[in-house]
C-alpha cells in the first residue's frame, strides 16, 4: 500500500497534543502499518531577549501538520476524530 502526505488542521498552539493523541490512537487501534511519519513543520530561532541569546522553536505552518499514510475510511475517521484535530485540508 502506498502512503501519501496530508495536511491536517489543529487547533492553533495545540500541534504537540494533537500529534500526541494521534500517536497514541494508532498504538491502541494497532493501526501503525497504515501510517508513516506525523510531522510539525518548525525551525529553531535565536533570539536576543535582555542582552541574553535564547533559542526557540517557531512554528511554519501553525495549526497544521503533515500526516503520511494510506488513505481509508479507518485511517480518516482515526485522524479525524483524535484530540484537537479539527479536519483534514481539500476535498
């Protein structure tokens, strides 16, 4: 089976959780041969904060994420329906 990237809409500041609760969906639905990576697109930014350098993760894309899996009515509704996940991106 061929898996293919889909762009995933979250609840803003809530990425980490929804790829969490995807994760964790897929462990306990034993799912894990139909999907592939779940990525959050960010960088690392240093910033000058008081004359001190910190580091911090800033996010491309907030409110969405790029899942890659096989597309069927069980791999939809896993996603779909997890923890601050409000929908997938197209038609």
């Amino acid at each position: 089976m061929e898996k293919k990237w889909y762009i995933v809409n979250t609840q803003t500041g809530c990425e980490g959780t929804a790829k969490t609760a995807i994760e964790d969906r897929i462990r306990s639905a034993k799912m894990e041969e139909f999907f592939g990576q779940i990525l959050i697109p960010s960088e690392n930014v240093v910033e000058l904060v008081k004359g001190q350098k910190q580091t911090k993760s800033r996010k491309f894309f907030p409110g969405y994420m790029f899942v890659e899996m096989f597309l069927n009515d069980e791999t939809w509704h896993l996603v779909k329906h997890s923890s601050k996940v409000t929908g997938f991106v197209g038609g």
